[in-house]
C-alpha cells in the first residue's frame, strides 16, 4: 500500500509524472496523502481482485511502483543503481524509510533479498505480458490480460494484488501466449465450473489452484482452438456472450468426456 498511486499529470520532462499517492484506510503504516513526482521507468498498472469480472477487467487506473529487473527478479534493484536510473522514486523512498521498515513480520518472512523497499513474492512470472487473471475469494470470474496504455503513452503490462490471482507459466516453467489464455479463462468461466467453484469451496477463499480439468493447451488440437476462438469472441462481444458460452461449454464437456 505504500507504493500505490493515481495519476495526476505529466512531469516537468519526458519520463517523468505527477502522482498521488494513495491511503489504504487498513493499512497499519501509512504515508501523508501528497502529490510526488516520479521516473516512469519503475511504475506499472495495477491489478486488483474486485476488478475483475469475466473477461473484462474494469480497470481502477492504480499504478505500483515495481524498482526490479528481470536479470535478478527476486531483488529489488541496489540504490546505487537506483539513484542512476529513478532518482525520483529512491528518494521517495528514504523519505519514508521507517514506514517500510514498519512491514509485518510476516511480509518480512517472504519478502525477498536485498533494500528495505523490497517487495514480496516476486519472481521470473512479474515480468511476463500476458496472464489469465481470476479472484480468489467472493465472485467466480477470470479474464485476459496482456498491457495496458499508460496515460504518458506507453504500453506495459500488469502487476497483481489484492485477491487478484494470476496464471502465466506452465508446470514445465514455460509461459503461455495469448491463445492459450483465452483457452484456460473460457473454461474458468463457463456456467458449469461457477456451479462446481461454489459447490466445492467456501466462497470466502478460493483455491488458488482450482480443481478443475484443463488439460495442457495444443495449438493443433482442433478442440482446443475452438475453445480458444470462441472465448475470444465472447470476450470481444458481450452481446452474444450467452449464446457463445454455451458452444464453448459444449466443446469443454467433449474434452472432458475424452480423459
């Protein structure tokens, strides 16, 4: 919470921009509601749980700053690199050094090597561009993600909090691309898989592996791609979203009648 912030307006020069940070009202360590200007090198969208709505995300515009590379994803990058990079962002950030020392023991225990403003659960999956995104608590409903169009105008993919589960990587470490993601969340939400989520979890918390047979994408695998094709088009078309829903469960009842 005490790296989220709202879009104000573009900074003095390129690269640059005035944001607002934002109060978490539970959050136990909070930082004074101001306007800071920061690089826009280490700031991303943000995804959160309640948002989430099937295959659509309704976006809330929250940015995180994320100081990581993917040549070492487990640690934040060292201040001296830092001070080179986003000057802006390090010194934000040894502005409120006793508030994000004041973290609970338990975002200690899994927060990663390194400076003080490390972030916890961090990994080779935070720097990938397409994700299936579902909740995990509360509502049954998944959608795709890949980038969003920062208001300065660049593209940059999403980062994820707050009951906002996501699913890039394969069991094998490999990650999976657009057709694939389509597949796995037209699954995620067909009628059929809601009923058996409600039926099988307590709605308050979700598994974050849900129990469900999605077999390993192949993109020649006619089945497969027609799942995929359809979850598209109903991601694309709201209108006709029922009627394709059904096909979709149609072709999903085949594959799992072929196990």
């Amino acid at each position: 919470e005490l790296l989220l912030f709202k879009y104000e307006k573009a900074g003095p020069k390129k690269g640059t921009v005035w944001v607002k940070n934002i109060q978490v009202q539970k959050s136990k360590t909070k930082i004074p509601s101001q306007t800071v200007l920061l690089e826009t090198k280490y700031l991303f969208p943000l995804v959160k749980g309640p948002f989430i709505k099937k295959f659509e995300y309704d976006d809330p515009q929250i940015l995180v700053a994320f100081p990581y590379d993917e040549v070492n994803p487990h640690a934040p990058i060292v201040r001296s690199k830092l001070k080179q990079s986003s000057p802006l962002l390090l010194d934000y950030y040894v502005k409120y050094k006793n508030q994000f020392e004041q973290q609970t023991e338990y975002s200690d225990s899994i927060r990663g090597d390194g400076e003080f403003y490390g972030l916890a659960r961090t990994g080779p999956y935070s720097f990938k561009s397409c994700y299936v995104a579902f909740r995990d608590n509360t509502k049954w409903c998944a959608t795709v993600l890949t980038t969003s169009h920062m208001p300065w105008g660049e593209e940059k993919r999403f980062l994820f909090q707050n009951h906002a589960v996501s699913m890039c990587e394969r069991s094998d470490g490999s990650y999976i691309d657009e057709d694939e993601a389509f597949f796995v969340a037209g699954i995620f939400n067909l009628a059929i898989v809601e009923r058996f989520i409600f039926a099988s979890s307590d709605a308050r918390s979700f598994k974050i592996r849900p129990p469900i047979y999605v077999p390993r994408f192949k993109p020649s695998d006619p089945s497969h791609k027609k799942i995929s094709r359809l979850a598209r088009l109903a991601a694309k078309d709201e209108s006709k979203r029922d009627s394709i829903m059904k096909q979709l469960e149609v072709e999903y009842i085949k594959l799992c009648d072929a196990r």
